[in-house]
C-alpha cells in the first residue's frame, strides 16, 4: 500500500502512525471556526484563491439559512472567514437566491415581496473579501397581486462565468397556462436579451424548474411535470437559442416510463447538456413505488434533440446522486451513495425539538461511454455511518476524476472492514475506529489504488480531526479538503 502524505498547513514535522507507514503533515494559522451547523459545501475559485460557501438552513435566521465564505489561496493557506450579513430591514429582500462570482467578483442574489406595490423584486450585491457588501441593485421586478401567490426566481451562471441566465416563474393565474421570463445577463449584469414564455400546461402555484446556460449562450429548461391523478409523471427539456427563440421541447425517455429521481447536470466540450442520475418507473395502478429502478444519462445537444441510455437496478429509495463526472475522453460516471436524512421531533408541549438524523452507507459510480453506452458499475460497500446535526459532513463520498482518466474516490468507513487481498489491516485492530479511504479505480472499472489515510491526527478517534469529503477538489494533482474537529476547521492536502 503507498504512503500518503498529507498536510494540514504550512509547519512540517514527521509523525510515525499506527500502521508501518508514516505521513507528513503541516498545520497552517490561523484555523477557522465552522459558524454553521449543518453546512452543504461549494467551491469556487476567484483570483486564483479558492473559496468554500457553506450554507446551512436555519429557520430562526433573517434569510431561514446561514451563510459562511472561507477563502483560501491557491496553496490552501487560508485567508478570511467571513459570515455573510443578513440584515432583516423590511426596506431588503429576505431570501437567498444565490451567489456567484461574476467579472472576479462575488455577486450574491435576494428576492423578496414588495407588499405596497405588490411585485416579487430580485436584488444584487457585491460582496468584497471581508463580506462587506455593496447597497442593493435591482435586477429584475414582476407583479404579484399577493403575498402567497408571489412567483419566483431562479438563476445561474455559465461554466466560464461570462453569463447569468435568470428564469422569472411568474405567478399563477387561474385557468391560463404556466407563464415564464427568461433573462440572459452578461458578466457586469447588463441585459443581454428577455424574453415571455408560455408553456402547454396548466399553470400551477408550485413549480418544478431548472435552468441551465451554457458558453455559447443556449438555454435549457428541465421541467417535471405532475399531471393529473392517474396519469403518468413525466421530464421534459425545453432549449432555447441565445436569443431565447425556442427551438424544441422534448419528453425524456428513460426505459419504460422511467421519470428522475435525483441528478447532477453538467456541460460537456461541445457545450451540450448532460445529464445524470437515478431513475424510477412511475407506475399508474396501485401504490407508487420512488425507489430508484437504475442509474440514467441523458444528453440535449444544441438542437434540443435529447438521447438518452440506463443501466437497470434496484436501489432503496435512501440512494441520491451525489455528482456526475465527464473524462478526458468524454465518458460519463454517475456517483450515487445512500444518503438518508429524517427530521425529528423529540420531547413533549408545543415547542418539540427538532433533530437531522443522517445514515450514510454504500455508493456506486456507473459509467457510460461517450457514446451513451454502459460500460461498467463499481460498488463501494461501508459501514453504516450515522451522525446527528451535522448534514453528515464527515460521511459523504467524494470522487474525481485524475489527468490519467483515472477515478479517485474519497470516504470514510470503519477501517476493520478493508482487510484481504490488497488491503491493510490496522495493527492492532480497532472494529470501531473509523478513518478515511482512497480508492483509485482503472478505466476499465478495475481497482487500481486502495489506501488508508493513517496519520496519527485524522481519524475517528476523540482529539482527531476527520476530513469533509464534500468539500474536495483537485489541483495540480492534489486533493484539496477541510477537516474538522468540533468547529474548528484546516486546510488539508493529500498527495496520492
């Protein structure tokens, strides 16, 4: 088994583990503290320094989230740790809809309803690098006759960040069909091109949309849609051209009557969208079923013209997407992991608490060809990890694919577990300990690499520190994350 190394900052000193290899690791200053409680990560990259937004739903806070940015520079030494202001002055909107980083700038987006002259207003900041932010610029406006009946908006950038697309859900009218705006902005948020929509189907209070826009300008619109009672659920994909004439709606065909459960979406070189998940067949008679049925990709190409190809296998309704991954070479892996989360009431009155349970266990990736062909499944089996308050932040699985068209794979499990051919056991052996694995898996679905990350100072163990898997990236073939120990965070490189 190789040694890993892995540094926690910038002070190096030699530490000799538990097993027969020995890892180095650095410590840089000053550490953060993790201001929210059950954060969901995302990266971004600005300047050449890298950013974490770590968001965390709150209901007793002005915006019902939390929101922290730590930034980081591109040697992972850390620069700010800042919590974005959330001022609750009726005269601002209240509701995060998004930040994204626009001319190398953080733009960070609110709505909310104007209740005297009944309109659904979307606002923008610019945020500097100590979370100072800018006085609100209104970008967007549309009329709502009440405060339950508002619309809303949904926006997002291009891969390059030289464009934000912005859909307006505008709200419903009894007896008419669903109505939309769509809005292409460009880097400096100056309107590029607006235009009305009007979709066959009845309109409704609850909408289920997504947009995608990519480089050249294209517009996708994924929409699910619930018909009436006894009918079948059905995707759709609507594409539009750059000046947002639409050009084809098409039905997704997933096997027999297969609809989306969960995906993750991505734009490939030519610019087309690819999408990924897990699948499930709706059924009409009897009790409908939400396990997922297999693992799916689908591709809209600029003409709107969508193909799609499955992989059939029965997952627990626990399994979610957690990425999807395109190769060098254009091929397409599904990461999926069993992820369950159950919110509870505990305690008697009328003031129960409220606690996030989380169990996390196995994970598969599924590949597909760049011709849409399926090629291979690749099973990670753990330990059922369970964890409370925390969005398992320390349970999810990560993975990445290596400049060899490699994939490495990134997740905790109970180290009494990876014992056998090509796998180390722990001396002396602690069933209970729990610590981080680095499986790297061939192109042909083989695995290559199977390492324990045994230093002395991450673990499972009271006093260590445990990465965040969510939070990794690649970089100049490292593997960037931060680990945790309580609230305290670090930076943490890991050379494979």
């Amino acid at each position: 088994m190789k040694a890993i190394r892995v540094f926690l900052g910038a002070f190096a000193f030699l530490l000799i583990s538990n097993s027969v290899f020995s890892q180095k690791v650095e410590f840089v200053e000053p550490r953060f503290n993790l201001e929210a409680t059950k954060p969901a990560f995302f990266n971004y990259s600005v300047n050449n320094n890298h950013y974490y937004l770590l968001t965390s739903g709150n209901l007793k806070a002005p915006l019902r989230v939390d929101l922290q940015v730590l930034s980081y520079d591109s040697q992972g030494k850390p620069l700010n740790s800042f919590m974005i202001d959330k001022t609750m002055n009726p005269a601002e909107p209240n509701y995060f809809k998004g930040l994204f980083t626009l001319n190398n700038k953080w733009i960070f987006f609110k709505d909310g309803y104007d209740t005297k002259a009944k309109k659904t207003n979307l606002y923008f900041y610019e945020l500097d690098d100590e979370g100072s932010k800018s006085e609100p610029t209104l970008l967007s406006s549309m009329l709502a006759e009440g405060a339950f009946n508002t619309g809303n908006y949904l926006l997002t950038s291009n891969p390059d960040n030289s464009k934000l697309v912005v859909i307006s859900n505008l709200p419903r009218e009894k007896n008419t069909n669903e109505k939309l705006i769509l809005t292409v902005f460009d880097a400096g948020l100056n309107q590029i091109v607006s235009k009305k929509h009007e979709l066959p189907f009845e309109a409704k209070k609850y909408v289920y949309n997504w947009i995608f826009i990519n480089n050249d300008g294209m517009v996708f619109l994924l929409k699910k849609i619930y018909p009436k009672k006894g009918e079948p659920e059905k995707d759709m994909i609507f594409t539009f051209s750059p000046e947002l004439e639409l050009l084809n709606s098409a039905t997704v065909n997933i096997g027999d009557l297969g609809v989306i459960s969960s995906f993750d979406a991505k734009f490939d070189k030519e610019g087309n969208l690819v999408i990924g998940g897990l699948y499930y067949n709706f059924q009409k008679i009897g009790v409908n079923s939400e396990d997922p049925d297999g693992v799916f990709v689908l591709k809209c190409d600029s003409k709107g013209e969508v193909t799609s190809s499955f992989s059939k296998k029965h997952y627990f309704k626990s399994f979610k997407t957690n990425n999807l991954l395109i190769d060098n070479t254009g091929n397409y892996i599904v990461l999926i992991e069993s992820a369950d989360h159950v919110n509870e009431a505990t305690g008697a009155g009328t003031n129960p608490v409220y606690i996030d349970n989380y169990t996390n266990q196995d994970a598969e990736l599924v590949k597909f060809s760049n011709l849409l062909q399926w090629e291979w499944n690749y099973t990670i089996k753990r330990d059922e990890l369970k964890s409370v308050n925390d969005n398992a932040k320390a349970n999810r699985v990560w993975a990445s694919v290596l400049p060899t068209n490699e994939i490495v794979v990134v997740y905790r499990d109970a180290w009494a577990r990876h014992d056998g051919v090509n796998r180390t056991v722990i001396t002396p052996p602690v069933i209970y300990w729990k610590g981080n694995v680095i499986e790297t898996i061939s192109q042909d679905g083989k695995q290559s690499k199977h390492q324990l990350i045994t230093d002395a100072r991450l673990g499972g163990k009271t006093g260590q520190y445990s990465l965040i898997p969510q939070s990794g990236y690649l970089q100049d073939g490292k593997l960037h994350f931060l680990s945790f120990r309580d609230m305290e965070l670090v930076s943490t490189i890991i050379e494979i």
